[in-house]
C-alpha cells in the first residue's frame, strides 16, 4: 500500500468506526462464534503475493467481527470495562501514526514530557500529594510487578539483581485473598515465591484485610527467622470491590517498615470524585499506587497510571544504561523506560491528554457518578424482588446476587442463568466466588451506558432466571 492510497482507507475506517459505536448496542455482546470457526477460516500458510485492501477489509468484517465481544457495548457488565472513548481513539490513531518510541527523553521529548505533565493532572484529579511523580505503565500488572522488584530491592539492600535471592532469608509479602492474580504472577517473576505471598484474613463488609491478622502474621514470621519486605493492598478488587482498610494496614507497614503498593487498577478512576476517596483513608502514605485509566476512565487500552511517593527506588531498581541509551549532558531530564519493566514505549499520555481536554474533570467525574447511581438503583430493584438475593453490596458500581429457587443446586442454578443470559446477548455478565459459593457481579461502567441500559438489566435478569428449567 502507498502512503498516497491512506487517506481514503482512513476515511472509510473512520467511517466505519463512527458507524460500529453508534451501532453497537444493537449486536449481541458476546461473541457467538464456536471454538476454532476464526482459525479455520484463516489461510493456513501465509500469502505470497498481495492482496488488495478491499479484499482485506471484507475479510475483516466477514471473518474478524462475528467472532468479536463487544467490549464497547453499551450493556457489557461484565469483568471490568475497558473503555475506548472516541477522543482516545482518535489519539491513538496519531500515535500509531507517527509511532515514535518513546522509551528515552531524546526519542520523543514530547512524549516524555507530555506524560510527566498528564500524570501530574491525574494526580491532582485523585488528590494525591505533590511529591507524588507518575508514570504509564502499559498494564497494572506490569505496575505492580515493577512495585515488587522495588520492595525487593529495597529488602535485600539493592543487592538482588546483582547476587540474586539464592541463600537470602526469604522475603515476605502479606496480601488478602481479594487481590488480583497479577500480584501472585508479580511474586512468582521476582523470583520470591507464592509460599512467601502470606495471604492474611479479611473481615467486614468490604472484604478488606484484618490489620491485627496482618501485625500477627509479620510477627508469626519475625519471630520465625524470616524478612517482612511488602505489603500489597487492595481497593476495588476484581470479584467483590474487595477493600482493604488502607490507613489501618498502612500502620502496620510503617511499624515494620515495609514498602507498599496499591492496586486500584479498576476503582481508582472513581477516585477522581472526592465523595468516594473514603474507600482509600491514608492514601498519601503508601509507596505506590496503581490505576487504570484503561479501564474506567475512557482511555482507550493500554494505559495504566502508576504513582510513586520516590520514584528514584524504582528506577534505581530498574535503570539500566549501556552506552547506546546514555543521553550525554542531558542531566535532569527523565528517561521512563528506566521505570519500567519493557524498554520500549508507546505514545500513551497523548490519549490521556484528548480524553481530559474533552471531556473536563468534570465531565468525567460526571459519568463514574452516574455509573455507580444507576448501579445502585438496580441493585435496589433487584433486591426487592422475594426470588433474589443480594450476596455483596455496591461497592463503587459493582455487587453480586444470586437467583434463589427452592430445592434446587443454586450454584448450578446460577452457572447455568449466566450462561442464558449471556446466549441472549442483550447484557453480559460474569460469574465469581464469595466464599466458596458461586455468584453473578454485575457492574456498570461502559463509557456511552445509559440508565435505561443498566436498568433493562432488571428485565433481562429477571425473565430469563423465572424462565429457566
Ligand atoms: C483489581 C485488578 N488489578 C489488576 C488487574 C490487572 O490489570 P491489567 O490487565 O492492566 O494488568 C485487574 C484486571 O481486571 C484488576 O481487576
């Protein structure tokens, strides 16, 4: 393809991109495609010579789409969203465009600096304090790996990347049952174990950490001969919205001096509203937070706001510098690869700054609040129907129920009104596990959902459960 050829491919993508969004809502959201039907209708061998971009694109509606979930629906309730906002794509598109590689300052100072100024307006927008720096990180889990290989730097005196962990006292990292799978893979990567990822009781209603378990289980392992090195907390887990009560384990953290991390991946957006930061007390305190823009917010994947109270722990547990990366007398300057795990970098703070710019804090902080009202509402619908059960409450825009019927196996019973639900295609949802018992979460937070989306929610729950054999 030419260069001279793009622009008329742009348009009709552009075209077809406008269409599909304001479309969408009309499709099933889940896709319906059986296993294997993409792959067989792929070549098995490559071409050998080209093919037009007309055949291309046909393709790429016959073969691609049907087997697409529609992450964009309006109606997907499902796992946690991850939205793409208009403005975001279109800097995307820019960004793909011009496809610099942003992993030094000198490799694109507009992208360095775009990033350190985007992630100074998120901090302000969470409130955080202003020795707080940012960087993009393209995944919370890469966030909170970067944060693991810090705590364990910082426990074995920098010494771990060059001696490694072999005849070390092993490290100890404490977590609830609620955190995501990212920080086990974060502890198996860093070479520390998951017999040393203690996972400390939770209690109440928030599903958060018990701190005096917490105090205890350090203890138990002090006294055992083995080295407390991280704490890592959880506000807004991905089953429940599981909650950690931050400034009370925060107290235990600095009574031994452990590091801190965070992971906010999906509420942290919400945070942006001053009304919700009650979910977070004492957040300045922790060493580092993690939040995905990607997710809530409306900045099209991948994007995922890491905050550190001193960066320079991390970058000195990151940086490395051969000749070819040194920037000779540019002192001063930041280089964010040297804070992450990849070297190389997409340009990601330009999404940021085209959703922010268009929409306004405001208007932003405007959608998370109605997400989390309309939730609410159908929750209280839902509860009041006698064959429901409310098995967690809201936690920001998330909560489980359980549809009851006399006699019968209602984790059976429940598998099986996901599974119709989502055949039927209007909504989508997942099922997770509170203790031991299988329930359905439900969750709003797709960027263009409306009211009347998350409210036929109700209609569609509640038929297909009364309809089921
Ligand atoms: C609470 C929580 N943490 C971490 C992650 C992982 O996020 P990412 O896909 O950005 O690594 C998720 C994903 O849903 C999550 O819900």
């Amino acid at each position: 393809m030419k260069w001279n050829e793009f622009a008329d491919w742009g348009r009709r993508v552009a075209d077809w991109t406008q269409d599909y969004h304001l479309t969408v809502g009309d499709r099933p959201v889940r896709a319906r495609t059986e296993p294997g039907a993409v792959l067989n209708a792929l070549p098995p061998v490559p071409p050998e010579a080209p093919e037009a971009m007309e055949d291309i694109f046909r393709d790429f509606e016959d073969i691609v789409m049907p087997g697409i979930t529609h992450w964009q629906h309006p109606r997907f309730f499902a796992y946690f969203n991850s939205n793409a906002s208009a403005p975001s794509v279109l800097a995307e598109f820019l960004a793909s465009a011009i496809a610099p590689q942003c992993m030094l300052w000198q490799t694109s100072p507009a992208a360095t600096e775009m990033e350190t100024r985007m992630m100074d307006w998120l901090r302000q927008g969470l409130d955080l304090p202003e020795g707080f720096a940012g960087v993009i990180q393209d995944s919370a889990s890469s966030a909170t790996l970067a944060a693991v290989l810090t705590l364990r730097e910082k426990a074995l005196d920098w010494q771990g990347n060059r001696q490694g962990l072999f005849g070390q006292r092993p490290l100890r990292v404490y977590c609830s049952s609620e955190v995501h799978t990212s920080v086990d893979r974060a502890i198996w990567v860093a070479g520390i174990g998951q017999d040393n990822l203690v996972r400390v009781p939770i209690k109440g209603g928030w599903r958060g950490m018990d701190p005096d378990a917490l105090d205890a289980a350090v203890q138990a392992d002090l006294a055992a001969g083995l080295q407390p090195a991280g704490l890592i907390l959880c506000v807004g887990g991905t089953g429940t919205g599981a909650t950690d009560p931050v400034d009370r384990c925060l107290d235990v953290a600095e009574k031994y001096g452990l590091y801190t991390h965070v992971d906010a991946a999906w509420a942290g957006s919400a945070m942006l509203c001053p009304e919700f930061r009650y979910y977070w007390p004492g957040i300045e305190r922790a060493d580092s937070i993690v939040f995905n823009p990607h997710k809530w917010l409306g900045v099209q994947f991948d994007c995922s706001a890491h905050f550190l109270k001193n960066p320079d722990d991390l970058v000195r547990t990151l940086a490395i510098q051969p000749e070819y990366l040194k920037t000779h007398g540019r002192d001063g300057i930041i280089n964010y690869s040297e804070w992450s795990v990849p070297l190389g970098r997409r340009f990601r703070a330009l999404k940021l700054w085209f959703l922010m710019r268009t929409y306004g804090m405001e208007g932003l902080r405007q959608r998370l609040r109605n997400h989390i009202a309309w939730s609410q509402a159908l929750h209280d619908r839902l509860a009041a129907e006698p064959d429901f059960e409310i098995v967690t409450p809201p936690m920001w825009s998330l909560w489980t129920f359980r549809y009851l019927r006399e006699g019968a196996d209602l984790d059976d019973l429940n598998q099986r009104l996901v599974n119709a639900i989502n055949d039927d295609g209007r909504i989508y949802l997942t099922q997770t596990r509170v203790d031991g018992v299988l329930v359905i979460r439900f969750q709003a937070g797709q960027f263009e959902t409306t009211e009347d989306d998350v409210m036929m929610a109700h209609d569609v729950i509640t038929q297909i459960a009364r309809s089921l054999n």
